[in-house]
C-alpha cells in the first residue's frame, strides 16, 4: 500500500522535527556528560555570560572555580547555584577573588586557582571591559587599565594554569572576545588594540600548545545584550545610509544565554574558533581582507555623519 502523494510532505515534516529534537536531546546530554568532573575556571562569573556560564556547566556537574571582582556577588551567584541543585549530581563551587585592574596581585590570585583542584580542565576567560570615546579624549592611564583586564589580564591566567596543562597533556583554553578583535572601528580605539592583542595572543599561543594535546578555541561575538529589545520606531532618513546600516547592525547584541549555549558547545566539540555575529558583521569582517579602502570609506562617512548630527543638535 502506497501513501498519497499529499501526505508524503507532512510525513517528512514530522519525521524531520522528530529527528531534530532526538538530536537536540542527545546533544543536551553529551553536554552534560562531557564535562563532569571537569574542572572549570570562569573569569568575571558574576557577569551576564558568566553567570549564564556558570549555572550550564555547573548542571553539567563540572567542578567550578568561579573568579570575580566582588565577594558579594560571587556568594549571590553560589547560593543561586547550590540552593536547587542535588549535592550527588553536582560540586559546590569554588569562589577566588580575581581583579584583572590589579596586576600587581594577579600571580598570587593565579596560584590560588590553580590550587584549588591542583589542575584546570577548562579555562573560560571572560573578563572584559569596554569604552566608547574619541582617541584624544582616552587618557594613558585609561589606555593601560583596559589593556590590563582585556589583555594582560587573561594572558597571564592562561600563563599560570598552562605548567599543569603541559603536564597532563590535555586542557582546553577558552576566549570570550569580541569581533572588535577582528575589526576596528571608530570610538573604540583602546577597546579594539586590547582585543586586537588578546586574539593575535590566543592564536600564538594555540599553535604552541597544540603538541601537548592542549586545545585553545576563541569566540568572538557583537556585544551581550542585556536590555530588553527596543519598542519599534518609524525610520528616519540618514545623510548616509550604507555606513547608518552598518553601524546599526554592529551594534545588535546576543543575549547572554545564547552565547553561553556557545561556550559550551565550543568546549564539548572542541571548536578552535567561532565567531558570534549578524551577517552585516560578517560581511564587514570580509571587506577588511578583500577590499579595505571600501570599508575605510564607509567607516570614516559614518564619522563625518555623527559629527554632523551632533552639530545640528
């Protein structure tokens, strides 16, 4: 008995999302599976992607070592974690204060996470801190405090957990970075050379490594998105629309759960190198190698348009 041709379409439809959600459920098991017993160091855990981080790797059942700024905050995010969880599944995390804008006491703090656990399974550098200003308004004092939390900061982590790493022969290094890594753009001078610096440091340091069975991956992203989306306005005509377009799209966030969901599967399937972004960002990304003088234009147009508009106000 043969089926009707008009049902053959909705059969497949239906097999297909069964397919799909099998997939997902198995995923979402290996998820789990795969880092249990891991230990894991999220930098900055008291942020969006941290927290987000913290409470997917912790229902995972990996053995946290979660770093940040405030004592207050990281006992917050350890009673949200260990309230609700079941102690046979789960480990308490550990809590270590690490402030990256300090670095006279980061080896000292380093050395601290690493004794936690005596070893690191899996290094998520999360920390990061931005700015938006012209480049003659950025003072050296500012320069140096962003290069030391965006750069110095998770460098000299990954530094300190990498002795053990060699010594185990196994590990895997994680950058949360931005696609300002990739690309520069106008107000963010500082922001940009730190990121810049810290992707060209993660690159070297994944091709040195790699021998060790020493696994080092980057995911680079717009920016998080922690605000509610915007209510819908009316348009309104631009001097430049093409360079207006660009800059609106560079700006569209992820929310810190989808990028959390990205970690750890960049983390389960070993992933070297992700990248996070609408495809305007993408496309600007391509630009910079293939036609440069283009996207310098556009980008100083954008310049030109902002000083205009803020003349005119």
């Amino acid at each position: 008995m043969t089926l009707p041709s008009v049902a053959v379409l909705p059969l497949l439809v239906v097999v297909a999302a069964g397919v799909y959600y099998i997939y997902n459920e198995v995923m979402r098991y290996m998820s789990k599976s795969l880092v249990k017993n891991k230990v894991v160091v999220i930098t900055d855990a008291v942020s969006g992607v941290g927290t987000e981080c913290a409470h997917l790797f912790h229902k995972g059942g990996a053995r946290l070592i979660l770093c940040g700024a405030s004592w207050d905050k990281l006992e917050s995010l350890y009673d949200s974690l260990t309230n609700d969880a079941d102690p046979r599944e789960t480990f308490a995390p550990k809590l270590v204060i690490l402030d990256f804008s300090d670095m006279d006491s980061v080896e000292e703090m380093v050395s601290e996470v690493v004794e936690c656990y005596g070893c690191v399974d899996v290094l998520i550098c999360n920390s990061s801190v931005k700015l938006k200003a012209p480049v003659q308004s950025v003072s050296l004092e500012l320069d140096r405090n962003i290069m030391d939390i965006n750069y110095f900061g998770p460098s000299s982590l990954a530094k300190g957990v990498l002795p053990t790493m060699i010594c185990r022969r196994s590990g895997h290094i994680v950058l949360v970075t931005s696609i300002h890594g990739r690309l520069a753009v106008p107000f963010r001078s500082s922001y940009t050379a730190s990121k810049h610096a810290a992707q060209a440091f993660f690159d070297c340091l994944r091709a040195e490594v790699e021998e060790y069975g020493i696994l080092v991956s980057t995911v680079s992203h717009t920016f998080i998105n922690t605000s509610e989306p915007p209510p819908v306005k009316e348009s309104v005509p631009k001097a430049n629309t093409l360079s207006a377009f660009i800059a609106s799209q560079l700006t569209h966030g992820v929310r810190p759960s989808i990028l959390a969901n990205e970690i750890m599967q960049t983390v389960n399937r070993k992933k070297k190198e992700v990248v996070l972004a609408h495809p305007v960002p993408r496309v600007a990304l391509l630009l910079r190698s293939l036609l440069p003088s283009f996207l310098f234009a556009v980008l100083a147009a954008g310049v030109k348009d902002s000083e205009l508009n803020e003349q005119m106000q």
